[in-house]
C-alpha cells in the first residue's frame, strides 16, 4: 500500500505510491541525446574560445592546457560590481542584485561526462568547488554560497560542455532555511545533529545504502521525493563544506564520480542536478548543522498535485532504487 513519508530535515511529506510503483529499470532513459564532438568552435567553454568568457577566476593546468577553470558568468544572476542595498517600501521587499555567479569549467572536452573522466578530473572539479567557496565567503554581505550542476536539457542545462556553477547571495533562501530550522529544533531537543542520527540509523539498517567509504556514504533517503535521488553524506560532522580537507575533496570526488556512473550506466545517462547543502557562511561555526550532497535524477515531473499541495508522489520505493543501484555497475 502507499504510505506517506516524512523527511525531517526539510520537513517536508511524500507519498510513496506503491500502487504506481514501476520497477527501476523501468525509469532508464528512452530518448537518445545526439552525439557531441569533443571540440564546437561555437562553444565559449572550448579551449581557444576563452575570450568568449575572458574573466576568469581561478584555474587547475596551464594557460595554453588547462584542465578545469572557473569564470564568471556572462549573464550572472548576481553580480560583485553592484551595491548592497536594502529597502522596504510598503509590502515591497527588495535587496539589490549584489553577489556572485560563476561557471565551472569542469574539462576541456566539449562531449565529456563525469562518469567518463579520470579521477583526477573529478577530483579536480571539487578542488575548484572549494577554493572558490572560501574565497567567496569572504564578499562583504555574503550569506549563502550555493554550488550546483545542471545536466541536460530536462535539468535546464543550457549548454553541452560540462560544467556546474555557484551563486554566492546576501540572504537565506527559505528552502534552505527550513533545514536549519529543523536542524536546529533537533539539536536544541536532543544535544545531537539530526543528519548524524540519520547517517547512522542508515548504517544501521542498510537498506537504503547504496556505497559506504572511509570518508563517505552515499545513500537513497528514506523519504525521496522522486525516483533515485541520492545523498552524499559526509563522515565527518561538519557544517561548512567549505571546512573539508583535501583526503574529504579525493573523497567526494570519487564517490560523486561512483553516484552519477551509477545514474549513467544503470539509467542509460539520465538527466540530473546535483547541490551541495551547506550552512550560512556566518553561522559556519554552529555545531548543528551538517553539510551533503543532493543528487536528483530528471526522470519523473511534478504535476499539479504537487504544485498545488506541496507534497510529491514518487512511483518507485526508494529501498529498490538503492538495490538497483547499489548492485549496478559504475564501472
């Protein structure tokens, strides 16, 4: 029978529907992207057509054989060169569009694919993920720096060569801010970090493990909201991803690159974002919260019940989706 589940670090309800339940090779991708080169001349991100995006801030490799880059975005949702600014007027509310939004070059192939680079590459996206995150904190104003990717066009990807991006902002966003709200309701009542009491109650039960390493688990929640969403939680209670070390950023990159192998080979390449949840840069010092990883797969749609009532319908069982996936091959 369907029941409805609780996610208690957003706090949020869905209904497994067992009843609509397909099985989870059911979900695996049926429309066949066509094949990329590995260079577009057309392609600002593509080695040789730097200038299109000339405003670069920060690089792993050389100037003429670069591996992975970060750039500021030529249509930023939020700019550095603006004013901070706030002003209430009547049952107006605005802050002015200051803050950050930058591009992550992830290779410097037009047609790669995370679950098809080196280890190395993928550790190398992490670094820049990190060395971007503390540089940004440090912006007058900054309140949350949100990293993010964007695969396919069903994930809003507006261009093929890979990369993912971040958007440092001057507030919470209330998505956001109910996690830590209910993160800290359950500190406050128990002394204990919710995520650690999750990550461990997992361990415990192994149903919905899909890896666990030293540094690292990589699970299906038990409330998902949709089909093969996935979580990597770090081993380590920390707040801040920006507090990880470099054994934490090998760490990520490897089971990040094993997550989204599993998606491609085991899905046949599904679309997906992936967002890494981290505490406000000013309360990085709070015991009560603890940063992950959020992978969802593009491979059911919201439809007016949802949007209407705020509760999703996942038509799989999140303990056969991490089945699936932890006994597919990531190769």
């Amino acid at each position: 029978m369907s029941e409805l589940r609780l996610n208690i670090i957003s706090r949020e309800w869905v209904i497994i529907s067992s009843e609509r339940a397909k099985r989870p090779q059911d979900f695996r991708k049926t429309v066949k992207e066509e094949a990329a080169p590995a260079f577009d001349k057309d392609c600002p991100f593509c080695p040789g057509n730097e200038s299109g995006f000339s405003d670069e801030t920060f690089r792993i490799g050389d100037k003429k054989s670069w591996k992975a880059r970060a750039v500021y975005n030529k249509f930023p949702a939020l700019a550095p060169d603006k004013d901070l600014s706030h002003a209430l007027e009547g049952m107006h509310n605005h802050i002015s569009g200051y803050g950050d939004h930058e591009v992550i070059v992830e290779h410097a192939r037009h047609n790669m694919l995370i679950p098809l680079m080196t280890d190395e590459d993928v550790c190398n996206i992490i670094r820049i993920y990190k060395a971007r995150y503390d540089s940004l904190k440090k912006m007058k104003g900054i309140e949350t720096i949100t990293i993010f990717k964007n695969q396919g066009l069903g994930a809003g990807a507006s261009k093929r060569h890979p990369h993912s991006q971040l958007v440092a902002a001057p507030i919470v966003p209330p998505q956001m801010r109910n996690r830590l709200d209910s993160a800290m309701k359950y500190f406050d009542v128990t002394g204990k970090c919710i995520t650690c009491d999750i990550l461990a109650d997992e361990l415990k039960s192994k149903t919905r493990i899909v890896r666990d390493t030293e540094k690292f688990t990589l699970l299906v929640p038990y409330a998902a909201a949709a089909p093969f969403i996935m979580w990597i939680v770090p081993k380590r209670h920390l707040p801040s991803f920006g507090h990880i070390d470099e054994a934490e950023v090998t760490g990520l990159g490897m089971i990040l690159k094993d997550a989204l192998s599993r998606l491609y080979y085991g899905l046949d390449n599904p679309d997906y974002n992936f967002t890494i949840r981290s505490i406000p840069v000013n309360e990085s010092g709070k015991d009560y919260f603890h940063w992950y990883l959020t992978i969802v797969p593009r491979i059911s749609q919201p439809a007016g019940f949802e949007l209407g009532s705020g509760i999703f319908i996942n038509a799989s069982i999140p303990e056969e989706c991490a089945e699936f996936l932890r006994n597919g091959k990531a190769r």
